[in-house]
C-alpha cells in the first residue's frame, strides 16, 4: 500500500469509505456530520479517494425481480480445449443477461451470474455460454447476504491471522 492511501485510509478515511458503501448518496453535509468533517473537508477527501482509486464507482442497486428478472443463476464454465480464460470471458461478458463475470482458477475458467425472466430465458442463456466450455449451473433461491460493507476489521483480520501462522514456539532441546 502506497503511502498516499495508507495517509487517505486512517480512522475517518474508514468511516467514510464505510458510510459511502451502506449509502453512496449522503450528501457531503451528512457524511461530514458522521464522520466529524466539514462538507469541504468531506468532498476534498472524497474526491483525493476517487483520484487514488479507492473508490472506483457509485452505482444504483436494482431489484431484478421487480423488473422483471427474477430468476438468477450462478454458471461455472470450463474453457473448451485450446479456449484461453480471457477469451472465454471477453464471450461471457458479450451475453446481455450476464451481470457478473469473473476469471477463476480451479477447474473453472470463468464463473458468471446471470439474470432471466424465466427458466426458458435461462436455459437459452445456458445454451449460449455452452459455445464457450462446459457448464455448471447453480439457480439461486435467495440472497441472505447482500454485498457487504467492506471495514478496517477485515485487514486487521488478515494481518492477525498471518502473524498468527507465523508465530512459533520455540522447540525445547532434549
């Protein structure tokens, strides 16, 4: 991490990243109320986040049922012989009803999510990925978790967990 994020990511850049995630349209006037900034200091921090590549994007979460996509399906797609990963990716990501696309490894070359209006929409859907490998599909009943706000804690995790592995006992000689 360089030293400019590492500066951008202290206790209020947290709070901050952590309050745009739950809801990216507070106004600079409500994040700098939960956060202890002025709106100035606010959008001065926000806008040094976006230009450092913290934040990538704001986006609008849509119900895919309400609009008419309620069946969704999780498609695991093994490369056909001499198909590269990437290609087969680049021809997942061409299907419209794909709306998650990933480059795996594993047995797997890509894994998709896929939204349909119904199981004649996604079979057909299925029968377009087909061209590119073989298929594992999964539908999707529900989703208790949706996506989660990411937090310091999970660094702090991670950091812990490694000094974890590499903290040894010391070996008592006979």
């Amino acid at each position: 991490m360089t030293l400019e994020i590492e500066k951008l990511l202290d206790e209020t850049g947290w709070r901050l990243l952590q309050e745009l995630q739950q809801n990216a349209r507070l106004s600079y006037s409500e994040l700098g109320q939960r956060v202890g900034l002025s709106s100035p200091a606010v959008a001065d921090r926000v806008r040094r986040m976006e230009e450092a590549g913290l934040i990538t994007g704001y986006h609008a979460e849509v119900d895919l049922s309400r609009i008419g996509l309620p069946v969704q399906a999780i498609i695991r797609i093994k490369g056909g012989a001499g198909r590269s990963c990437q290609r087969v990716a680049s021809w997942a990501s061409e299907v419209p009803e794909v709306i998650e696309c990933y480059r795996v490894s594993g047995d797997d070359s890509v894994v998709v999510k896929v939204a349909a209006s119904s199981v004649t929409h996604l079979e057909n859907v299925m029968n377009q990925l087909s061209q590119f490998g073989y298929t594992s599909t999964s539908i999707v009943f529900s989703n208790p978790m949706r996506r989660r706000t990411i937090t310091h804690d999970i660094i702090e995790r991670g950091a812990t967990e490694i000094d974890t592995i590499f903290q040894t006992d010391p070996i008592e000689a006979d």
